[in-house]
C-alpha cells in the first residue's frame, strides 16, 4: 500500500475499495455497488483543454481508457478536483493530489491563480442560477468536498437541491459525510457517460426529471485532461437534460497562461459546436460579474442555455 494511504490521511478506516460500496446517505442507493463505472468505458478522442473542437459524439461508448481517478481506486492515486482544491486553500485532498497540483504550477505557474478565480467564478455563477429561480443543480468538477462546493453556496435556499457526480470513491465516501441534508446527494458515476450517469442522478435525486438543470461544469476540462472527451461530453449532456437547462462551465486553468482573446473564442465556439446557447460574451472567469476587480490570470468561463429539445434519454 502507498505511504499516503495511512489512517492519517483516509477519510474513512474501511478499506478504499469498500468506501463507495455501503448503502449510507443518498449515495446512489438504488444503483448496485457492481454497477461501478468500467475500465474501457469512455467516448472518442479529443482535446483535452476544453476549447477545442467538438469532435465525435460517440457519448457513453467504448472508447479510450478512462483516466486514473475514475472508479473508486483510492488515496493513491491523485485525483484533479482534488488538486484544485489543494491550489485554493482547501484541507480535502492527499499528498498525491498535492503533487499533482505541484506538476500543474511547474508546468503553468499561473494555475493556482486561475483555480482561484475559477472557483470564485462558480461561486457567483451557481448564485446568479438560483436568482433566476433555478433550483436543481448537478455538479460534474468541484465535488462535495471543494471549496466553493454548490451546496455550501444554496445554504439559504431551501428550494435547492445538488447533485454531485464523483469519479472515484475517495470522493464519494467524502460527499457522504459532507452532504447529509436530503436535497443534496452524491452519485458515484462517470462523467464522460451522460446518459447512463444522468440516468442514476435521476435514480438518486426527487425532483422532477422535467425541471431544468444548472450543469456545474467547472473544472472538467482538468478531469478529462489528455483522455480525451471534452467537447463530446457537453453535447451529450446537453442532449439529454431538460429544455432551459443551465450550463456553467469553465476552460482548463492552463489557458489562464495565453494571453489575447483566442482562448475565449476557442471556449465559445467548443460551446457552440456543442449545442449550447452561449449568453453573453465569453469572459475571463475574474472579469464575469466580479464582485472585487482585480487583475489576475484567469481561465475563460462562460453560461449557455440549453435551447432544444432533449433527444435522448436515462436508459
């Protein structure tokens, strides 16, 4: 076993492989703990910085290898919503995922900026969703445990519900003592699947599955960095959810570091190609509604409103 998967640093004392197979809280209940995510399940190639090309939409499958973070391995391997959250100050997250946000800031020293501006943004955005009546929110990126997490945000709306979709167990067991409320939940899933993960959010959640959805997708792009799937991804959500629904999402921290309007046109027109409505301009995640202005590296974010009809559905 790693050095970092001590008591010290577990969540949980039971072993990593059976920290997401108990029934507590609403993890998931009414899905079977065999039902986990596969390795192999995946969709097809694309880039991975969220402002490419939509690409092929070969949503939910077989396809390229899943990352390492997805399916529960454990405190072992570092996981990047994690890591992010290391970079804005956060206590939930190992060593493993504290070197990785080492990797990130040698490789872009802007990175911790950007995360911080990116989570900032979110906390704005989820604010200005559950102004405009929104109440059901679904998170792919920040998890339970991040700082900034939707439901730390809804805390004064009652009406809210969130639902956060976790790639690995680790993440999982962490939601379980984190949102114990019965709006919120936790669904152990693939994000890169939406049919069949939309499919156990509904399984989980008791809202209408007409009701529209708030689509948290801040800090996906570093999910799927390098595996692939991006753009493909937000189509295949964007297919399946409620007309109205809300997408909120960001590009990967590591376009903090370019300088000039490309990466926010790169981020509008993978939107786009997507099937979103894009509202307003593309902005820099510290330039959006900020409430402080201050000048510091940013990714580009964005809102777009689902337009169409859904044309699929759970399965």
């Amino acid at each position: 076993m790693p050095a970092e998967a001590t008591s010290r640093e577990r969540p949980d004392r039971r072993p990593p492989s059976t920290l997401h197979t108990r029934g507590e809280s609403r993890v998931d209940q009414n899905v079977p703990a065999t039902s986990s995510v596969r390795p192999g399940d995946g969709i097809t190639a694309f880039v991975g910085d969220g402002t490419g090309d939509a690409g092929a939409s070969a949503v939910d499958a077989p396809g390229t290898a899943p990352p390492p973070h997805v399916s529960g391995i454990g405190p072992g391997v570092a996981h990047p919503g994690r890591a992010t959250d290391y970079l804005v100050g956060g206590g939930h997250n190992f060593r493993v995922d504290r070197d990785l946000a080492g990797q990130w800031l040698r490789a872009c020293p802007e990175c911790r900026a950007a995360a911080v501006a990116s989570r900032a943004f979110q906390r704005r955005a989820v604010r200005h969703a559950a102004a405009r009546g929104l109440r059901r929110f679904v998170d792919l990126g920040c998890g339970p445990g991040g700082v900034g997490a939707p439901h730390t945000v809804l805390a004064d709306q009652p009406q809210a519900t969130v639902t956060y979709v976790c790639s690995d167990g680790i993440e999982a067991a962490l939601g379980r003592r984190l949102v114990g409320e019965s709006r919120y939940a936790v669904v152990l899933a693939d994000p890169r699947l939406p049919i069949s993960t939309w499919t156990r959010v509904l399984i989980t959640e008791r809202c209408a599955p007409c009701d529209p959805v708030v689509l948290v997708a801040v800090g996906l792009a570093e999910h799927l960095d390098g595996t692939g799937g991006w753009g493909s991804v937000l189509a295949g959500w964007r297919r399946i959810l409620p007309v109205g629904s809300l997408l909120v999402v960001s590009a990967a921290l590591k376009t903090a570091a370019r300088p000039g309007p490309g990466p926010e046109r790169a981020l509008a027109a993978a939107v786009e190609r997507a099937g979103w409505t894009v509202q307003a301009p593309v902005q820099r995640a510290n330039r959006w509604c900020p409430e402080v202005d201050v000048d510091v590296p940013a990714p580009p974010v964005c809102l777009a409103v689902n337009a169409e009809p859904a044309t699929a559905g759970p399965l």
